[in-house]
C-alpha cells in the first residue's frame, strides 16, 4: 500500500468532526432555523443571534469547502495513483464515484435530506477527466467556476428580493415560524417513519435541483482548486505566514460585511440562503484552515494522529453522524426536535 498524505488525513478529520457543528442546526431543528437565528417568531434570543454570528464568522461553509477542495485533491491523487500502477484508472473512478451516488441518495431520502454526498459523486463524474491537468491550468478554472456559481446565486437573491413577496403562514415556507408551524413540523419530522421518508425526498430533490444553479458550481470550482493544490504541492509546503494572513483577513471582512448585511435585513432566511458573500469569505478561510492543518501534521503529536485516524474513516463517521443526529432527536428523545436554542 502506498503511504497516505498526512495532511490530507488530518484535514479530512477535523472536517468530518466539525461539520456537525453546522449539519446539526438542520437536524435537530426546522430548516429554517439553518439560515436565521430567529427563525420562530416573537423569539429573539441575544445568546442565539452571537453564536450565530460567530458560527457565520468562523464555521458555516468552511468545512464543507474544505471537503470540496479534499474531493478534488483525492480525485487527482487516486487518478494519479492508479495510472503510475497500470490499473484503468477511469474506470475504476467511475466506478468509485457510482457507488457513492448510491450510498448519497440512500443517505438523502432515508436518513438525512441534507448529503453532501450526491452532489460530490455526480460533480465528481464530470470533474474526474481533469484531475491530471497543470495546476495552473486547473486554478484558472476553478475561479472561472466558482465565480459563475456566486453570480447565479447574487442573481437568484436579487430576484428574490425583488418579488419583495409577503410573509407566508405556510410552516415549510415561512421565514418565521408561528407556535403552531412549529407543532406541525415537529410532528411531522417526529412521526410515522414513511411520512419522514417521504418529506426528506421532496426535500432532497429541491435542494438538489437549486444546487445545478449554484452550489454545485461552486463544489466543481472547489474541486478544481483542490485538485491544482494537490499538484503544486500544497499539502506538503502549505502556505507562508504572509499569505495565510492576507487570506484570512479577506475572508473575515467578507464575512464581516455579511453578517452585518445580514443583521441590518432583519436576518431574513431567504437572503441569507442565496447571498454567496459568506461562500467566498469561506474559500479564502478554508483555504486558511487548510495551511495551519498542513503545518500541524507536519509537527504531529496524539490529537493530530487521532484526527488523521478520524479522517480515514471519513466517509463512516459522516453516515454515522447523520444517524445518531437522526436516531436521538427523532426517535430516542423526540420531544427535543425542534425545543433546543
């Protein structure tokens, strides 16, 4: 067996673990409570909008970045890999990234409407023919696609800002919840386990159809960077000091001025799905991310083995997360769904 890149080990790990931190909003409470800290009405909690705030400054969209550019970079070492061994290295990724398509689905309609993992397999069915190319070939368009992804998504908000549309009494529409939305939903989410299925499968097949116009476009630029990072070397050198900071800056100014946009439109749900404002300031910061974990498994240590064993299991422990999320508030304890700030 060849040796696995530690970097990419440790940062898989730390990815896997901390995405819950976001994922679990989804889960654990209605929908809407992912995009807006007061999401039910006549409830607005200090405590709730500064831990949303930090969560936006510093977590949400930074680590599933970090699991596109991981994607492209694993696409490229294993294309890279297989052909230095003879073996048919397109067929065999095809074969790979089908089989995760399988497992996407199953994982969208009967655990959790909220995989990652479908996008990545059919993203990564396109992508895969380009895994080999120059890193500077791939860096230009990975920006090329990523900025398309942001546009159609500052489009999409535009439009929907627009339409200036009224405040829907709708439970699974609404921007707030009523009391009562919040018993409908929780009900539902909380009931017979057909009706689950059944809800998560419209769920899942609206996000995935709104994702071919804009998420999904940035996951593919994502991939690209990853790809080209792989090639120039970044998960053995990471990035100087210098750069790492000028990154960081950028990406948390972006995210500043989002955040207070965000607070200054009343925290509206709609404006904060669709502005790509925090989708950049996360590509830079991940980026960020991404450097300081290189270093880290450069100098090593126990939590560093310990995260880089996480990341070899990857793929279990974001099923197995779902799961057990799924499993306590729906089944074991239901009657938290929904009652947790």
């Amino acid at each position: 067996m060849q040796d696995r890149i530690a970097s990419l080990d440790l940062i898989r790990g730390v990815a896997v673990l901390a995405i819950l931190l976001v994922n679990i909003y989804a889960i654990a409470l209605p929908h809407q409570a992912y995009d807006t800290p007061v999401w039910l009405m006549g409830v607005v909690n200090e405590v709730d909008i500064w831990v949303y705030g930090l969560q936006q400054l510093f977590v949400n969209g930074r680590f599933v970045t970090l699991f596109s550019v991981l994607f492209g970079a694993g696409l490229a070492l294993q294309t890279q890999r297989m052909q230095q061994d003879g073996r048919d290295a397109r067929k065999l990724t095809v074969r790979r990234l089908r089989w995760l398509l399988v497992f996407g689905l199953l994982h969208g309609v009967f655990i959790w409407f909220g995989d990652i993992l479908t996008i990545y397999a059919l993203v990564g069915l396109i992508m895969y023919r380009w895994a080999n190319k120059p890193a500077a070939w791939l860096f230009k368009r990975a920006f090329i696609v990523y900025a398309l992804g942001c546009m159609a998504m500052a489009l999409l908000m535009w439009a929907t800002m627009a339409m200036d549309l009224p405040q829907s009494e709708d439970p699974w529409d609404a921007v707030q919840l009523s009391r009562a939305g919040l018993v409908e939903q929780a009900q539902l989410w909380t009931g017979p386990y057909a009706e689950q299925v059944a809800l998560q499968a419209v769920f899942f097949l609206v996000s995935l159809a709104g994702a071919a116009f804009t998420f999904a476009w940035m996951v593919a630029g994502m991939m690209f960077c990853g790809m080209g990072l792989y090639h120039s070397g970044f998960f053995q050198r990471g990035l100087s000091v210098s750069r790492m900071l000028v990154l960081f800056a950028a990406g948390l100014a972006l995210a500043v001025a989002d955040l207070w946009v965000k607070q200054e439109a009343g925290w509206v749900a709609s404006y904060s799905a669709l502005n790509p404002l925090p989708f950049i300031a996360a590509a830079f910061m991940a980026t960020v991310y991404a450097a300081l974990m290189v270093r880290w498994a450069a100098i090593g240590g126990w939590l560093a083995q310990a995260l880089q064993s996480a990341g070899q299991i990857a793929f279990t422990l974001y099923i197995g997360q779902s799961v057990a999320m799924v499993l306590l508030f729906r089944w074991l304890v239901p009657g938290l769904w929904g009652q947790l700030s």
